[in-house]
C-alpha cells in the first residue's frame, strides 16, 4: 500500500533515471506533522502494520505496531505537555539506539517542539555548548552513568533546562520515563491555532560533527521528513512492510536518513540492533537472523565486516546494501560483491540536507562513484566563479536555484545565526565545500573537502583517490591522506594508516605501500610520509578529522 507516499508524491514510479530526474515531485502542505500526518495516519489505516522490531545485546527484544507507536507517542505527549513543553520549546535527547527515541521524537513532533538529536559521547562541555546555543528546555537522556554524570555536570552551567527525563532506568533528581507516562491517556488531540505547527516551523536542531570549529546548530522544518522520501524509497529502496537496517546511533542526521522518517512514510518496517558496540561478526549475524530486506551501514563498517568470514552469513535476503557518511572505496565495493553477489549503492549529502546524489536503482554502481543528482535539488559542479565545469574537471558541490524553489529536506538556516544563515544560502545555490568530478555519462565522483585536497609541486591531489589505492592493499584496513609540510616541496603527501590483522609496521612495508600507490594511480600521489596507527582520530559522529593530523604535523588551514 503507497496510502501515505502517494498523498506527497504524484508519481512514485519511473521508467529511468531520467524519467526520475525530470517528473519526481514532492507536493508539500502548508501544514505537515510527522507525528499525526505518518503514525497516525498508519495507525489509523492499517493498525497492525509492523513499524519497528528492536532487540539489544542483552536478550531483549521488542516489535511495535503503528498503532502502539501512536499510543506511546499519545501517552509520552501528554506527560510532556505537563512538564511545560510545547510548540517551540526545544529538547535534547541522548538515547543511543534505545526503542523509547521513535516514541519521544514522535511525541515532541506532535507537540510542535525541536529536537536536538545528541550522541552520547557528548562531553559536559558539549552539552553547556549545546544547551546556551539552542536554549534547551528539556533533557531526556538513556540510563548510562558517563551521559548522566556528563549532563548532571553541565547543569550548573545551563540554566535554561529546566527539567530531566531517564529513560530505561531510574535516578533520583529525574523523571522516569516509565513513571511519567504510566497514567497518561493514549489519546492526544492535534494542537491547532497557535499551538499547531506548519510546514515551515523548526522541527530539528543537528549540531554538525565539528570537524572545522565549533559544531554548527543547522535548522530542519517540518516539511524536513518529506525530502527523505528521495533518501529511502529511491536509494535505499526500503519495501514497505519488509525490514530495513540503517547503521547509526539516534544522535546523528543518518538516523533521520536511514531510522525514521523516509522509512515510515513509504510503510518500511524499521530494524534496529542496539548493540553495545560494533562487533563485526554480531552485526553480520544480526543481518542474517533477521533477514533484513534492505541495509545501510558507513564504509568503515563494511570494511571491517570483511576483515571477517563474510561469505559463511547467509545475507541473500538483503536485496539493497547501500552506503554514506564517508567516500566508498572502490576495492571495498569490489570485495562486497565477490562475496555476497550484490553491489554496495552509495549515496552522498550532508547534515543540511537529504540524499544529493545517489546511485538510484535505475544506475548500475560504478565503484568508486556516488552515483547522480537527485531531482528536485539541481546539484551542479561549480568553479570559483560560480561556472558549471565541463565533464572530467573539479569543481564544488552546490544546491542552485534556491531562489526559484527550495528543496524539501535542505536545512532552512542555522538557529539563531542570521549571518550564518545568509551566507550559505542567501544567494542563487549552497556550495557544500565539496570537491568532485563528473564522467560523460554523469556519474559523480568525490575528490575530498575543498580543505582536504593537497597541493603539492603544483598538483592539486584528492585525499579520496589515495586513500582508495591504499585500501586496495591487503594491510589497510582504514587510512586517512593528508598534507605534511616538507622543507623543497612546501607539502607532500602523508598516509595514516590503521593496519588489518596479522601486519605489523615495517619500513619494508611501507616501500611496498608507497609502489602500490604508484602503480594503482598517478606515481606523483603516493604517500612519501607513511605513519602506522591503531586508530584514526575521528569526530563523534565517526568522520576523519584530517584537519587535527594536518594541524598536528604543523600544517595551518
């Protein structure tokens, strides 16, 4: 049943990509709520229907209706509205993978309130940070002493939030989640007036990961779940009613892309594995257990999960492997393929935004490729001057057209930052900052951040093209490329390289990595620095920050 997809979209099947490209429409009300217009609305039409299956590393498992995501979400709402929260007011929530988030972001939505998605890695520093910039009302934190004990530390210093929900425990100071929603009614009526929301109101706050500065608070309507139909039905290719896997914790945009909202408006039945921690073995077990229909996970998760048996899981049920957050590696994709017999599709956008490019169902997978534009944003590469380059030559991601009509799923400002907001996208198109190339026929292909890409003896390299030669070799299993000062060339290259089992640094090693390179692409790209590591540095949302082993090294952005 498309009950739901077709009330948006006018037409939901296309006969290529270009058909696709030149017909797909979003038709986007003046009023949209998640919460009333997608739950209950299922719940209303088909009660039954399968919404999420959630199990965890401790023998726990739950499947929740439509209809029992709407009660809950009734229920959380009106214990809410008695805590003073209401269209506007602004929570964070820091609970991992726990199933209780789909009730809580439901409730808030059908409250009119903005979400802050947080991870719960988030240092005291972090939520004062969070707290000051977006005014923070409310917090609604998992039962996990290092997110307590973080938050509890933060309150002093954060005079706006006002109350504290623990969720799948208790503690004294805070709420109960169980307590607090045990004798409400599971019945809540849709706010109108004042109090109801329309499209344009702020539904979500994500703070970026920060890997250049102070994380950014980047602004989503409610029309915001609308533009992620792009994300789950054509790229994903989420079925309704079969079980789909997005790889992600509840604090990061991918949650939005792959748990949630693009899922439940096409009727997916969502699948969520809290584990404990990535264990590449459980998640592959997880996958053939289950027999999920449709899967995204981050390139460095399947580049793990090969260090492993692959070919011993049964994972023939999984008709769509996808992936995004990170450029994947030509050899990665390769790999996946000899030994499930299926290609990863990637899939690429940011925080601000939906899926941008894809590799859409009407395209076969070109490793090393993002895939093509979506419609309705008219991605273009740009030079300096704000030209189209040709076929085959680097140039910046952009969003264009803002002026004639604005994307749904875009980020629409960044709260409470007026000059900010202005500059990305006060003229004709966002320029995303990120460096790619286009072949003849249209495929895309990501070089690295405009910051990430090294000029060296003037050559302008890409990070990504020498982090993907180097992940060809046996010994990598993850590596980041970036500029290292050099007293005649002004920079060279440098590798930092995690090596896989069973490898050990050697200087034989790295003469044997530096003529790889020099064999798998241009001689002039290989690494002359070559550092081993046990783990890269990363954001908290998983991201290589080059920038700190470039500033690291002595290199100045």
């Amino acid at each position: 049943m498309d009950h739901i997809l077709k009330k948006y979209c006018p037409r939901i099947e296309f006969d290529s990509y270009e058909d696709f490209y030149e017909n797909f429409r979003i038709d986007i009300p003046e009023v949209f709520n998640f919460g009333f217009d997608v739950v209950d609305e299922w719940a209303r039409v088909e009660p039954d229907k399968k919404a999420l299956v959630w199990c965890d590393d401790h023998g726990h498992e739950h499947t929740f209706t439509f209809l029992e995501i709407s009660q809950l979400s009734n229920k959380a709402a009106n214990a809410f509205r008695k805590l003073g929260i209401g269209k506007g007011d602004v929570v964070m929530m820091i609970l991992r993978r726990r199933w209780e988030y789909w009730v809580c972001a439901t409730a808030l939505h059908k409250l009119g309130a903005t979400i802050i998605p947080a991870s719960l890695q988030l240092t005291k520093k972090d939520i004062i940070y969070r707290a000051a910039s977006a005014e923070v009302k409310m917090m609604i934190c998992v039962e996990d002493a290092y997110v307590v004990e973080q938050t509890e530390e933060a309150l002093p210093e954060s005079p706006t939030i006002k109350d504290k929900i623990i969720v799948a425990g208790h503690r004294e100071g805070w709420h109960s989640f169980d307590d607090l929603i045990a004798g409400e009614s599971d019945e809540f009526e849709r706010p109108t007036g004042d109090e109801g929301v329309t499209s344009k109101d702020t539904m979500l706050i994500y703070f970026t990961s920060g890997t250049t500065g102070m994380a950014k608070a980047v602004c989503h309507n409610f029309a915001h779940p609308l533009g992620h139909i792009l994300t789950a039905k054509y790229w994903q290719q989420v079925q309704e009613n079969r079980l789909h896997m997005s790889v992600t914790d509840s604090g990061w945009a991918k949650f939005g892309w792959g748990k949630i909202y693009g899922q439940w408006i096409c009727g997916a039945t969502v699948f969520c594995y809290d584990m404990d921690k990535f264990i590449p073995t459980k998640l592959l077990q997880h996958m053939q257990d289950y027999k999920l229909t449709t899967f995204c996970a981050p390139p460095t998760m399947y580049r793990f999960m090969l260090q492993e048996d692959v070919a011993s899981y049964d994972l023939s049920s999984i008709q769509n492997f996808a992936t995004a957050g990170e450029p994947l590696n030509p050899e990665v994709t390769i790999a996946w393929e000899r030994l499930t017999g299926k290609k990863i599709r990637e899939g690429f956008g940011q925080t601000e935004g939906p899926v941008l490019l894809a590799t859409y169902p009407w395209l076969e997978p070109r490793p090393g490729s993002m895939g093509k534009p979506s419609p309705l944003l008219n991605i273009k590469l740009l030079d300096e001057a704000g030209n189209e380059v040709p076929d085959g030559e680097e140039g910046a991601i952009c969003v264009t057209h803002l002026k004639d009509a604005y994307p749904p799923g875009l980020f629409v400002g960044y709260f409470h930052d007026e000059q900010r907001t202005q500059d990305a996208l006060g003229g004709e198109c966002y320029n995303l900052h990120d460096m790619a190339w286009r072949d003849s026929d249209g495929y895309c292909f990501f070089v690295g951040r405009n910051d990430d890409v090294i000029k060296c003896s003037g050559y302008r390299i890409g990070p990504f093209e020498v982090e993907s030669a180097l992940i060809e070799h046996p010994a990598v299993v993850e590596c980041a490329v970036t500029a290292a000062p050099d007293p005649i060339r002004g920079k060279v290259v440098k590798a930092t390289i995690v090596l896989a089992r069973g490898y050990e640094p050697s200087d034989e090693l790295v003469k044997e990595l530096q003529n790889h390179v020099k064999h798998t692409t241009a001689p002039y790209k290989y690494p002359r620095i070559v550092e081993f590591v046990d783990e890269l540095p990363k954001t908290i949302g998983g991201k290589i920050k080059r920038k700190l082993i470039r500033n690291q090294d002595g290199i100045e952005d």
